[in-house]
C-alpha cells in the first residue's frame, strides 16, 4: 500500500518471481487465445462465457454472475455476449423473477461449438501449465493464485 516515505523496494528474490509472473501474465493469454481462436473461432473470454453457461442450471446464468464467474466487468460482458448472440451461441431475456436482470442462456449450437472447442482448449491448458508442473506444484499454484486472487477481489471466495 503506498504511503508517505520511502517506497519498499522488491529484494532481489520478489523482483525475480514478480517479473516471472508478470511475464506468465501477458504470455499464457496470448497463447490460450491464439488456440482458441486458430481451432474455434472463440477467443478465451468468449470460451469462458459459453463454459459458464454451459455448467449452470438451464444452461442460464444471470448476467452479473456470469461476469463474476469470467473474471470480467459486466460492460465486457455484455459486448461479448452481443457478439455470441449475433453468431447464434447465446440468448438473452430478462429474468422471470425480476424483468430489470437480463439471464443469458447458452443455445444448442453454442454448445455445440463449446463442446468442440473444449478438447483443444484443454490439451493446451494441460500443455503449457499442468505438465510443466508437478503434483505438489500445482497444489502449491492453486494456493498461491487464491491467495493473490483474494487480495484482489477480497468478495469473490475462490
């Protein structure tokens, strides 16, 4: 937290790990996306989108929810799900309980393009993080990213 004084500068170890994971940061995108879009036509966001859709009851999900589920703003959202709808992968309505919340719903062909997207998607993601670490290692990222994760956004349990 920035204050009055003298900034705490990083010791050699912490600049080292962050510049690791700033790297990690701005490369695995890039490469999750660049699968996504080259196999599917999708990009990460909009698999995310169709994956949260996919997993909920009715295959619908509120739109504020699926921003939380996609790590997006729900302006985000929204332009994404106009582009799904307008390509036939999703659907919008408002909700029955309460016509102010819009709930989107995946549709047949959507999962449909989900669902061959999905092998992909996986073989990529167990390719560039899951096989280069080992068991230990990825209990120990799952730990680490929570923890990083709750300082980041403290109402979002992981």
């Amino acid at each position: 937290m920035a204050g009055s004084g003298e900034p705490r500068w990083l010791e050699k170890d912490e600049l080292a790990a962050w510049m690791s994971l700033a790297a990690l940061t701005f490369k695995l995108p890039g490469v999750l996306d660049y699968q996504l879009q080259r196999d599917s036509g999708l990009t990460h966001f909009e698999y995310l989108v169709l994956a949260g859709l996919s997993e909920s009851p009715g295959r619908s999900r509120r739109m504020s929810d699926l921003a939380g589920f996609a790590n997006g703003s729900l302006s985000r959202l929204s332009h994404v799900v106009k582009r799904l709808e307008q390509r036939g992968f999703v659907e919008r309505r408002p909700a029955e309980d309460d016509g102010r919340i819009t709930v989107a719903t995946i549709t047949d062909s959507g999962y449909e393009i989900l669902v061959a997207a999905a092998p992909g998607h996986v073989a990529t993601v167990r390719e560039y993080v899951v096989d280069a670490l080992t068991p230990e290692q990825i209990a120990q990222l799952k730990v680490i990213a929570d923890q990083i994760l709750a300082k980041i956004d403290p109402d979002k349990s992981c």
